[in-house]
C-alpha cells in the first residue's frame, strides 16, 4: 500500500508541473499577442497623427495664400475694378482698363476673338469654371 500511495504521489508532482508549464505558455502567448495588437495601434496612431500633421499644414498654408491675396487686393483696391487708365500720376491703369498690359479680360470678349460658345462649350480655360454657363459671359479671367 505504501507504494502505490508513493506512486500516485510522484505522479501528481509531475502533474502539476506540466499544468505549471503549460500555464506560463499559455500567458506568454497571451502577452506576445497584446503586444503585437499595442504594436499594431501604436504604429495606426502615428500614421493618423503624420496624416493630420500634413492636412493641417496643407490648411494653414491655403490660409496663407488667402490672406496674402487678400492683402493685394487691399492694396491695390482703387485699382481692382477701375476701367480707367492712368489712375495714377506714374502712368498706372486700373486692370480692367483697355490697355496693352490689361489684366482682366472678359470671358464674352475672350469667346468672341476665339471662337468659342461659352453657353455649350466646354473646356480648361477658366470661362469655363463657372458652373451656370449663363453667366460665363459676364465673368473675367485674369490674363497676368
């Protein structure tokens, strides 16, 4: 009886350090597994932050660009819509006037010298751009 009792002893001593191994196994992988998914969405949050980083770059400089626009324009305002030429006393023209160095070009006077119907056509030149082709005749398109 002793022996028997001994061997079922021995027996469950080596049981439970298989259940011991196959257990710290199993939390191993289980580790290895939620590091590579923190790994995963670690790598996912630098990609969105670097994509964030550009689209608000690309925003602040368009910002730029309007703003500096606008600031010409503010500048240059008695020249902007003024048909009249020598505005001022150095010899400088409003841009819509009829000079050589005109700026603004109507886009009706554009069709008419090109041969163009602005209320079927379609094409890249910027007459073009306005949506309501009844009005592309009154639009300007700056030539400069």
């Amino acid at each position: 009886m002793k022996d028997a009792n001994r061997r079922s002893e021995i027996k469950t001593a080596y049981q439970s350090g298989v259940v011991t191994t196959f257990t710290g196994v199993m939390i191993l992988v289980l580790l290895t597994l939620m590091m590579f998914f923190a790994i995963r969405v670690g790598v996912m949050e630098q990609r969105v932050s670097g994509n964030e980083m550009r689209q608000k770059q690309a925003f602040h400089t368009a910002e730029a660009g309007i703003n500096h626009a606008k600031e010409f324009i503010r500048a240059n305002v008695k020249f902007v819509a003024s048909p009249n030429e020598d505005v001022e006393t150095d010899g400088d023209d409003g841009w819509l006037a009829a000079t050589a160095d005109r700026r603004w070009e109507q886009c009706s006077v554009w069709a008419a010298a090109n041969g163009k119907n602005l209320l079927t056509g379609q094409g890249t030149h910027p007459c073009f751009g306005e949506s309501n082709p009844a009005q592309r005749a009154n639009s300007f398109y700056y030539t400069h």
